[in-house]
C-alpha cells in the first residue's frame, strides 16, 4: 500500500509527489551506460537517488514503504 501522504492535496503531499517523480527518474537512469564527449560513461546518481529518499523520510515516507511509481509498476 502507498503511503496516503502522495495522496495530500496539501504542501507536504506536493513535495512528495515532485520527489517521487524524481526519484523514478534518477532511478531508470541509474548505471545506464551512455557515451559522453566521446568517451564511454555509465552514469551513476546514487547520491541524489540517496538525497531524495532522505526528503521523503523527513516527510514520513519510509525506507521500505512502496512508493507511487514503483505501485504502478506492480500493476501493468
């Protein structure tokens, strides 16, 4: 179940929806190989992927909760 704070029409149901929406981004991208100015790079966000997951914790989201876009996933 999502946690119903991603459901708030209020502020702090915003934000986490904006974090969600991040977090699914830096996500999908993460360790995806790319080539940049010639050179091959595989790119790494783990920093911010911990940065976001740090903001929803101060919002109330856990750690091992199921976020939005990972329920979606789940139901296709």
């Amino acid at each position: 179940m999502v946690n119903p704070l991603f459901k708030d029409p209020g502020r702090d149901g915003e934000i986490a929806r904006a974090l969600n929406v991040a977090l699914q981004a830096l996500v999908v991208h993460h360790g995806m190989k790319a080539i940049s100015e010639g050179e091959n790079i595989t790119m790494n966000f783990a920093a911010p992927i911990e940065t976001v997951r740090r903001a929803l914790e101060i919002l109330g989201v856990r750690r091992d909760e199921i976020l939005p876009y990972m329920a979606a996933a789940t139901h296709d």
